[in-house]
C-alpha cells in the first residue's frame, strides 16, 4: 500500500476505518482498488466529454 500514488490516499483511508486489514484478504484489496481507479479513470472521461462539449457551444456561440 506504500507504493500507490496520492490519489489513492483517501481511499486507503476509508479501507483501513471500515476493514479489518489484518483480516482483508489481497484479493479483496485489490479489488478495492481496482475499483477505486475505475471510477476515476470514468470521472476523468466524463469530465473530458464535458470539457469537449463546452467547447464546442462555447465555439458556436461566438460565431453566431
């Protein structure tokens, strides 16, 4: 757990208050994890769709 980035932090945080660690199995760390990073790398496309359509109103706007 030492080795994950910032970002993993938090939730690290909420496994460690919520879990028994001592009990918690790799594989469902792990899969705490992976899940954790799924969502984000969701977050960060939805945002970027976001961001495109923005733009692209944004663009229309101004030449109308």
């Amino acid at each position: 757990m030492q080795t994950l980035t910032p970002q993993f932090d938090h939730i690290l945080v909420g496994i460690e208050v919520s879990k028994d660690l001592e009990a918690m199995s790799i594989e469902e760390l792990s899969n705490s994890l992976e899940a954790h990073e799924q969502r984000l790398v969701k977050r960060k496309n939805n945002e970027k769709v976001t961001e495109h359509a923005l733009q692209a109103k944004v663009g229309q706007s101004t030449r109308g």
